[in-house]
C-alpha cells in the first residue's frame, strides 16, 4: 500500500500547479459568479489537454484510465488555487457513474466530451448532495437516487457561501439506468467524489497555510515580524501537523477505492479486480474527509486569526479560500452523516484475537 505519490505523479502535480499558477484564478472566480463563463471553460480545456479531465474516463473513450490516486494529485491542486466549477462532478463522479450505468450510447455521446474538456457535468444526489452545483454552467445534469440513475431537470437556483458557485434544485427526469448494478454504481460515484472533494480540502487547507506564514513573515508588530512569536509559530505548525495526517488517510482511501473497483462488463479489456470489501471503501473515504475537513478548518482558523482584520476584506483575496473550505466540508455529506458512517463501519468490523 503507498501512502504518498509516486514521483511521476509529483511531477504531474508540478505541472498542473504551473498550469493554474499562469492564470488569474481570483479574477476568473469573481467572472464566473457574475454568469462569465467563458475564462473559466477557456482554463477547463486547458486542464483537459493537461490529462485532468481525463483521469476517471476509461481509455476506449478517450480518457486516461487513472487511478483514485491519481484524480486525488489533481484535487488537491484545484482545491490549492480555488478553481471554481463543479470538478468534483465533472472530473470524478460523473466519469464513474456514466462508465458504469447506461448504455454504450450514453457512453459514447458523453464521456470522451468530458474528457476533452468540451463538456462539464454536475448532478444532484440527495441526501448527501440535495443540489445541483452549477447547473447554469454544465452541459449534462444528472440525478442519483440510491439505485437509479436519471436525467435532471434543472430547477430554481439557490445561493451558496462561496460566491463564485451556485447550487440549483433538481428533479428526475428521464432514467438512464435502475436496479442493484446502478445502485453499485451510484454508491462508487459517490465515494469518488467525497475522494475528490476531500483532496480538494486538503489543498485548500495548504494554500491557506502557505498564506499566513508568507504574512506572518512579513506583519511586523512590537519590532519585529509576528512569526517570530511562539504562539503563532505553534498554532501554524499545528495546522501543518493535521495537514500531514489527514494525507495518509486521503491516499489510504485512494488505494481502497481503487481495490474495490469492479468488473467493468462494457470494458473487455478491463480486469476482474479481487477488490477490498466496499463498505471497508466507504469507511476509508468518510475517514479521509473528516480528517481533511477538520484540518483544512484549522488551517481556516489560524489563517483568519493571524491576518487579522485584512483578512476579512473582499480585496485582500484570503475569503475566496475561507469560503471554499466552508462549503466544501458540508459539500458530499457532512462531518457528521461521514463520521456515522465510520462508526457504523466499525461496529461491524470483526475483532480479531491473538491466539490462546
């Protein structure tokens, strides 16, 4: 089991890092939360021609057949520079659901679209997620119920925190798919997306670091730079203590995932996988976004608390990260239904003792 990427996908990382840091993103997010879309799916195609839109796309539609391990690298940078749009979706959960549900049609209309960045798809999926993320901006919008896959039909919009998203109410509308292989699918669906959004945390939680210790180096109070004080200095190596904790986590549900992966019967160069137990899938997935919320929250805290008052300025730049972190830890379950479901796993896990 690797807990930590390996160093082509570092290198992947490096490169989408470049990528994002060339573009404008807070300028980009301020477009897209007025309805300009257009830098915003300029910068999508960008990222398509980079392999990100790819990653969960299986090879014979035009993707790149990655791993879980893979699509985490990619999150954690677009949660790091804030990118707007609903990635989690498009990038992650969508690409799962259509592989495994539907018909080769569907397939084949969608899923090369996705992954060459000239689509993007949302979809709502009650109870965990009851709205469609930026519905307005997508090119397909699904609905999943637990073992049904249909159509969405887009309702009124809703108002979010983080002003550059927008949530819509949803409502069934043609069914792709029905019955327990869709309900497989949807529950995998799922799990890729909380993987995803959890890295996204993760990022975002470094970004946020990254920006009270470059401004605790250079705020000057008493005479000298407030990093230099003890207690700044321990609440900002606390953050960076549960950053690094919750990554093993986030890569342990990465490899559980990819070990559950099934069969794909519409795949025939796809492998039978002896997979991990789903529910022990499910289990790590809720764990790793926990972890990630709680130290992305952290990071947050600190990050407002050192700023100070600047921090709360809409010029200064700092809430486009703070929002992002607030939204996303309510985003594909709360800390509290993942933690119900951890103990619940747990509670069924056989206890093993040591020989007598």
């Amino acid at each position: 089991m690797r807990l930590a990427p390996s160093p082509e996908q570092e290198r992947f990382a490096a490169v989408l890092h470049k990528l994002l840091c060339g573009v404008d993103v807070g300028s980009l997010a301020d477009r897209w939360a007025l309805g300009d879309l257009a830098p915003g799916r300029a910068v999508w195609s960008r990222l398509a021609e980079a392999g990100v839109c790819g990653l969960a796309v299986p090879a014979r539609w035009g993707g790149l057949d990655g791993a879980p391990s893979d699509l985490v690298l990619a999150a954690e940078e677009l949660g790091h520079h804030a990118l707007p749009g609903p990635v989690a979706e498009s990038m992650a959960a969508v690409p799962t659901l259509l592989t495994a549900v539907g018909d080769d049609r569907l397939r084949r209309t969608w899923l090369p679209e996705l992954a060459a960045g000239r689509a993007v798809a949302t979809l709502a999926a009650p109870p965990w997620l009851p709205y469609a993320t930026d519905a307005h901006a997508a090119d397909l919008v699904l609905f999943a119920e637990r073992d049904a896959v249909r159509l969405a039909r887009v309702g009124p919009a809703r108002t979010s925190m983080d002003p550059a998203r927008r949530l819509f109410e949803v409502f069934p509308g043609e069914t792709l798919a029905a019955g327990p292989e869709s309900a497989a699918a949807v529950a995998r669906a799922l799990n890729m997306g909380v993987l995803f959004c959890a890295a996204q945390l993760l990022g975002a939680g470094r970004a946020l670091l990254e920006a009270a210790a470059t401004y605790a180096q250079t705020r000057h109070q008493f005479g000298r730079a407030i990093g230099q004080f003890q207690a700044v200095q321990h609440r900002l190596a606390d953050v960076a203590v549960a950053l690094e904790f919750a990554r093993p986590l986030l890569y342990a549900a990465a490899v559980a995932l990819a070990g559950d992966e099934p069969h794909n019967p519409h795949d025939p160069d796809a492998g039978v996988s002896a997979g991990d137990d789903p529910q022990d899938a499910a289990r790590d997935v809720s764990a790793a976004k926990v972890a990630c919320a709680d130290a992305a929250d952290r990071a947050a805290r600190a990050a407002l608390q050192v700023h100070g008052a600047i921090g709360y300025t809409r010029e200064y730049g700092l809430g486009r990260w703070l929002t992002k972190v607030r939204v996303l830890t309510l985003a594909w379950g709360t800390p509290a239904e993942h933690r119900a479901r951890v103990a619940a796993a747990l509670r069924t896990t056989p206890v093993l003792r040591r020989p007598q």
